[in-house]
C-alpha cells in the first residue's frame, strides 16, 4: 500500500518490481499499468506478469 501522495502508483510498482529483482516472483496487475516501461522492467528481470488492459489499448 502506498501512502506517499508524491509518488504515482505507477512509480512505486516499478520500485517493487526493482526491489524483487534477486528474488522469483509472478506480477499480476490492473490495466492502470500495461505500460511498456512497466513490462520491459519486468520481462529484463526474467519475471512472469500478467497485466489486464482494456480494449481501448491498440497493442
């Protein structure tokens, strides 16, 4: 949970994932994050994520 007003929701998810990265772990987010910074970080990590986006998304 976040409680820092100053930090998007979107930064601090990428600071978890950095945090994980010595570590196996499986994401699984909301379409807030299907972003493709978010994923890159995620996939040079060799983690697994699941990511739901909406149809409003092209790719």
């Amino acid at each position: 949970m976040s409680e820092n007003k100053q930090i998007s929701e979107i930064e601090v998810v990428k600071q978890v994932i950095t945090s994980l990265q010595a570590q196996s772990a499986s994401f699984t987010m909301d379409a807030l994050h299907c972003q493709k910074d978010t994923v890159k970080l995620i996939a040079e990590q060799g983690q697994h994520y699941l990511i739901a986006f909406k149809n409003n998304q092209p790719r």
